[in-house]
C-alpha cells in the first residue's frame, strides 16, 4: 500500500527543523515487521510503501517524540496530516537543549585536541637555541673586543706598553666571555635534522682501514728552520660515527675519512 505523510505546521517559526516519520509494521500476530523511516519538512510529504496487517505512525525531533498514531489499518486514511503545534513547544525545547549540549561537546573536544596540539608544538629546551645569547655575544664582540684589539695595535705603535698590556688583557677577557655565551646559546651544537635538538651523541663508531702510501709534504726543518720536501707515510681510515637523537630517536650516520702520518 502507499501511505503518506503531509506536514502543515500549526506553531510558525520551526519549518526548517527536521522531524523523523516512523513506520513500524505488525503482522496479523501483532508481532514486529518492519521499520521505515523518513525526514520531513513543513511543507513536504513523503510516501511509503509497504504491506502490513496493522502499523503505527510516529513522528519525532530528535529523540522526543511529538505524536503517535497507533494501530491504523490498510483500511485507514492512506494519507496523514500533522504539523508542529503550540503544545509540542516543550518537546521542541528538549531537542534544543539536545543539540546545544552535542555542540557543547563537540566544540570542547575540538578545544581539547588543540591544546593538545599546541602542547606538541611546545619545544623541548634541547632544540632552541638562544637567539639572545647570539646577540649579546655578537655585541660584546663588536663593542668590546674589537675595539680592544684595534686598540692594543694603536697602542703599540704608539708604544704606550702600558696602554697596550691593559687592552689586549680586555680582550682576552671579552674573548673568553664572548666565546662562553656563543658555546652556551647551543648555536654551534651538534643537532638533530629531524627535530633540531642536542640531545645527540655517537653510540657506535667503525673504522675501516682503507690504505697504506707515501706522499711528499713540504714542511719546515725544526733545526734550520728551512722548508723542505720529506716522504712521509700515510695511513687512512674509514670512518663511519653513527649518531641517534635521545629526544625523537633518529639514527643517522656520518662518515668520512681519517688520515695518519708517520714519518
Ligand atoms: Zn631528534
């Protein structure tokens, strides 16, 4: 049989909310069938087809239920009108609050994986490398220890000794101070590709012997302290350090060639 279900709301203001028409069909034993269901706006009429001894009608917003007819037959009215009225303004409410409290949820779930993600991004001491350090190096050199050494050299030729010991004395002093901060900034540190930490260090080197020969090296005789060509022996190595970072786990390997002499 065809039957269809019209709605003409009565309470203006909710043509737009989705209400839920439900079939449920019974056998001549009144025992369960089958279950249709279909979404209806004001205004629409949906149809259903279907043979049953005996069916009931419901219609729903959300969960709430709005209305029920029960028990119609074949030989009932093959089309149903119903419309939200003003006494379904509480069941309106329910499923209001329904939605309100889903978005709720939702809307603190979405928070919760952005702090989370935030977190993530939060870096590990490891993989900064202090940028005001940099600075505060770079400037101390530019302002002090340039000008220290600059002015030992004007000292000397101007043979103020004095002068010249006091200068070269601040900038040694400046020196160490400025390599200090540049080594503690971790600017030069060994890092990770991966997450740029300094968290890494060599858990396994090998060395390969690659090679015995001579060469010809031009240095400088210690006693007449003249240049001069000698044959010295040379022995290279392979070396492979494998490195991994302690923070993400990354291995990675370097390798590269090592030279010996002997004369
Ligand atoms: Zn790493």
């Amino acid at each position: 049989m065809h039957f269809s279900v019209k709605r003409r709301d009565k309470l203006q203001g909710h043509s737009d909310l989705p209400v839920t028409v439900k079939v449920q069909t019974y056998d001549e034993d009144l025992a369960e069938e089958d279950e249709f269901e279909k979404q209806i706006l004001d205004g629409e009429i949906v149809t259903f087809e279907f043979d049953a001894h005996e069916f009931d009608v419901t219609c729903f917003v959300g969960e709430w239920q709005l209305d029920v007819w029960p028990s119609l037959t074949a030989d009932d009215k093959d089309t149903l009108t119903f419309g939200i009225k003003k006494s379904n303004i509480d069941v309106i409410r329910y499923h209001e609050s329904d939605v309100k409290a889903a978005l709720e949820t939702k809307q603190k779930l979405e928070r919760e994986a952005e702090q989370q993600q935030v977190a993530a991004l939060k870096q590990h001491a490891s993989q900064i490398i202090d940028r005001k350090k940099v600075t505060i190096a770079a400037l101390l050199a530019l302002f002090i220890l340039a000008p220290a050494v600059f002015g030992s050299l004007m000292a000397h030729d101007q043979h103020n000794e004095a002068l010249r010991n006091f200068l070269i004395v601040v900038a040694l002093v400046a020196f160490c101070v400025v390599g200090y901060i540049a080594i503690s900034s971790g600017l030069h540190d060994n890092r990770c590709d991966k997450c740029n930490s300094n968290l890494v260090r060599i858990f396994k080197t090998d060395e390969k012997f690659r090679g015995t020969y001579s060469s010809q090296e031009h240095v400088m005789d210690r006693n007449t302290r003249e240049m001069s060509w000698r044959q010295v022996v040379k022995t290279d190595f392979d070396i492979s350090d494998y490195y991994c970072c302690d923070l993400c786990k990354h291995q990675w390997t370097n390798r590269y060639i090592r030279t010996t002499s002997a004369n």
